[in-house]
C-alpha cells in the first residue's frame, strides 16, 4: 500500500511544477546563505586561530561551504526539471533521471540536518583548542623578541580587552607563569634575584597581571602588581575589588561568544534543512504523479502521487534484498565439488589430427 497517496488533477501537477520550480530558485538562494555562514564561521575561527590549537575545528565551517555550493548547483538543477514537468514530453526527457536525482537529493539533505547538529557539538572541540592554544599563547607572551612569537603579547592584550577578560580561566593564571621578559627585570635589585632563585625552573613568579586585564569601569586606578597584597595598597582589600581586573577568562569569554555564533548558525541551517526537506517531498509527489500519467496514457487524466509505493516496512525489506544480493552477482556456483566447470564437456584429445576412433559395435 501507498505511503501518503495523493490524488492529483491535471492543474493540481501543474500547479505543483510551478511552485516546485520557484522554491528551487529559492533554495538557491538558502544555500548561498548556508556557504555565506560558513565562510563567515571560518573568518570568526581564523581571527582567534593565534590562541587556538591545531585541532580539527574547521570541519564545521568546511562542511557548510561545501554543502552551500552543491546546494546551489543541486537546486539549480531541480528548478529545470520541474519547469519541464509542466509538459508531460519534456518530462520523458527527465524521466530515468528524476530517481537518481531524489536520491541523491535525499543524501544531501541529510548532510545539512548533520552540519546543524554538528554546529551545536563542536563545543567540546572548540573549548579544548582554546585551552591548549591559550595556555601556550600566555606561556609565550613574554617573548617579544623571539621570531614567530613577538606577535603574541599584542594579540592576548587585544584579546583581553575586546572581550573583558583575563588569563586563560581567570586572573590567577598570570600568576602561574613568567609573563615578564627577563631584559626587563633589574638584576641589580635584591628581590628580584630572590624571586628567581626561589623558583625551582628560575622563573620570576609574582602576583601581577599585565595591563590590558584593567577593567576600564574601575573607579580607581588599576591595580595591576602585588594584587594578593592588602598593605601594599591604600584602602584596598583584592577579595573585594571586583572591578578592579576583569573577572572572567578569556576561554569562558571566547567559548560564550563562539556559542552564540554556533547556535545562531545552526538554528538557520535548521530551518533551511525543513524547507529543503519539504522541496524533495514535492519533487517526489511530482515524481510518481507523472510517472501515473505516462502508464495511463493520456497527460489530461487524474493520477494518484505518494512518497513510496510501497509500506516503509517493505521498502525497507526490498532495499536490503537488493544490498544484500550486490555481492552475488558475480559470485560462481561451485556447489558441485568445488568445480565451476563440472558440467562443461572437457576436449577430448583422439590422436593424430584429432580423428576420433571408430566405434565398436556391441555384440548382441
């Protein structure tokens, strides 16, 4: 039995090949919009790409850039076919084709739902890149003069104060490395070749932070050395000072930015899934409606139109036969003692020029 038969009059197909041929158009414009919002998660990936570690995040964005251009040419196409679907012998052109097409439809629509899902998973993905890449970016901040690091200490800073944040998950990570280049430090001062030596990797460790984690709403000069330290400072307590550095880190400020991204992409690729979704259930109506009319013969008639012929049940069973049965068709029979040849009769070799021997009569 049909699944979701549908009865349809020679202007309800016409009518359905038109407005099936618009929303092809339309879809072209959607997957320009699915590419678009690819390159543009790209581009948003590729500003931080400094503090970021070499982990595979671009697979998202990759996949939607790619899905938009065969979205493009795939909808291109399905706007002709159905332009053609309105005259019942331009159809025959198309008719050993439309299968194939749906199909193949059918797959690439599947490919937009997952790159929806895949906008909403990549979080874990993302959030371990920016841990390792700022971890590592924070390590080499104090490299200025290095080749292929000088740039880090002006990207964290800018990081820093776009995004109001401070060290990788708070302000305290500053405090766990040496931020502070080594051609900076006076070794003529006492304390500082006493903190140096009080480091088991001689590290100069102190409870500062660079400036770019001042919070500009502070109402009073920021204080940015000897934080933890109450007597160094007038009328100062640093468990109470909560505008005085930013608060929160910069993977926690990143990942609430790049999520708001992701599900905003990913809730537009959605709805654009459904609306392609129901673009090939039209086509498939279209499909079988035409097919109807060419087995009856005459393009005026009224046909019935389904999204399968059979129950899924069935359809299921018959796709797994003919899976099932790819393998077999070139497999031999050697039920027979192993030899594909036991039934082909062998050249008999009778001698000279290959005379066969006279028979002998059988005595009666």
């Amino acid at each position: 039995m049909a699944v979701l038969k549908v009865k349809f009059t020679k202007s309800k197909r016409d009518k359905l090949a038109q407005v099936l041929w618009v929303l092809n158009w339309v879809s072209v414009v959607t997957g320009l919009i699915l590419f678009s919002l690819g390159l543009f998660l790209k581009v948003e990936i590729n500003k931080q790409r400094e503090v970021m570690s070499d982990r595979d995040i671009h697979s998202v964005p990759n996949m939607l850039i790619a899905v938009g251009l065969i979205a493009c040419g795939i909808n291109f196409l399905g706007g002709k076919i159905c332009y053609d679907c309105v005259d019942t012998t331009k159809f025959l052109r198309w008719k050993l084709l439309m299968l194939p097409y749906i199909i193949c439809t059918f797959f690439f629509t599947f490919c937009i739902l997952v790159g929806a899902l895949m906008c909403y998973t990549m979080r874990n993905e993302l959030e371990e890149s920016l841990n390792l890449g700022l971890r590592d970016a924070m390590r080499y901040y104090k490299d200025t003069d290095m080749p292929g690091r000088c740039f880090l200490k002006r990207t964290l800073d800018m990081l820093q104060i776009q995004f109001h944040c401070c060290g990788n998950r708070g302000f305290r990570d500053w405090f766990q490395i040496q931020w502070i280049s080594n051609r900076y430090l006076d070794m003529s001062r006492r304390e500082v070749v006493d903190r140096l030596r009080s480091n088991v990797e001689g590290k100069y460790l102190m409870d500062g932070v660079p400036f770019s984690c001042c919070n500009i709403y502070s109402p009073r000069p920021c204080i940015q050395h000897q934080i933890t330290n109450n007597s160094a400072h007038f009328n100062y307590d640093y468990q109470t000072e909560e505008l005085n550095l930013w608060r929160q880190g910069c993977q926690e400020a990143l990942m609430e930015y790049y999520t708001q991204i992701m599900q905003s992409i990913g809730l537009t690729v959605l709805i654009i899934w459904l609306f392609e979704l129901s673009v090939l259930t039209g086509v498939r109506y279209l499909q079988t409606a035409m097919e109807n009319v060419l087995r009856q013969g005459d393009p005026d008639c009224e046909c019935d139109g389904w999204l399968l012929e059979n129950s899924f049940v069935e359809t299921a069973r018959s796709n797994f036969n003919i899976i099932k049965n790819l393998g077999k068709c070139n497999q031999i029979d050697t039920a027979n003692n192993g030899d594909p040849n036991i039934d082909v009769p062998s050249i008999a070799h009778y001698g000279p020029d290959n005379v066969p021997p006279k028979q002998i009569p059988l005595a009666n």
